[in-house]
C-alpha cells in the first residue's frame, strides 16, 4: 500500500449563527465548542464536535442537518465554531475520513470504526487547537 502525505492549515474561527465570513471553497470544517469569558475578555477553545467536508463550505455549514446535534454536546455557557482548510475535490474524502478516524469526533459517525484507504499521514498548520499537529491513519 502506498502513504501519501498531506500538508493543510486550517484557517480562521467563525462563530456559529456569523456564517458571512466561511469560505465558499471546497474543502474541510471541524466544529469546536468554545467558552468567551466576557468579563476577563478570554476565549478558551474546547472539544472538538464534529468534522465535515464540501464542495462549498459556507453553503454546507448554514444548512446542516447535524446543527441540533452539534448544540447538544456543547457544556453549558459554550458555543460552537468553525475552522476550515482548503482541499482538492479529489483528496477530500481520504482527508476528512482520516481526520475523523483519528480524532473520533462525537457527533461522527461515518469513518469513526473504519478507515478504507491506503495509510495517509497530515501534517496540519494554522488555527486547529483540538486537532492533532500530525496524524496517521491507516486501513482497517
């Protein structure tokens, strides 16, 4: 079996309910809970949710199914965020099926017990505190 190697930086935080911002680009989201302390002005980022993909990711991210599930394993006074990376259709889904083998996000189900492609190692840069700075996943 033959590894390949991807390099992706995932960038920038936006807030559920402000998805003005979120790239239109095809690519990868992760869903993090988040805590703002308005009084000390901190923000601490939590747990990661969920992680998805698309082929247009503002567009998928304001209308996904999994939006209730998502506010259902936040703590209370958390909220929940995106970041995203950009990624070629064609690596998406050996990408995001690493990333959630790996990672075992709550709110994913599909590729959590399995992963069905060649061993893919990540190295990640950027915005990602509750992801791994490098991951290998490989066939199960």
């Amino acid at each position: 079996m033959t590894e390949k190697v991807f390099e992706q930086e995932f960038k920038g935080y936006w807030r559920a309910g402000d998805n003005r911002g979120l790239p239109t680009y095809s690519g990868i989201f992760v869903v993090q809970s988040y805590y703002h302390d308005r009084d000390k002005s901190t923000v601490s980022m939590n747990d990661l949710i969920y992680i998805g993909a698309a082929d247009n990711i503002n567009e998928r991210v304001r209308n996904h199914e999994k939006k209730s599930l998502w506010k259902q394993k936040l703590k209370p006074g958390e909220q929940f965020c995106y970041s995203c990376t950009p990624v070629r259709k064609e690596d998406r889904e050996r990408i995001v099926a690493a990333l959630i083998h790996v990672h075992q996000p709550p709110a994913n189900s599909t590729y959590v017990d399995t992963f069905p492609f060649d061993t893919t190692r990540i190295r990640l840069c950027g915005d990602y505190p509750v992801l791994e700075k490098e991951i290998v996943a490989e066939t199960s």
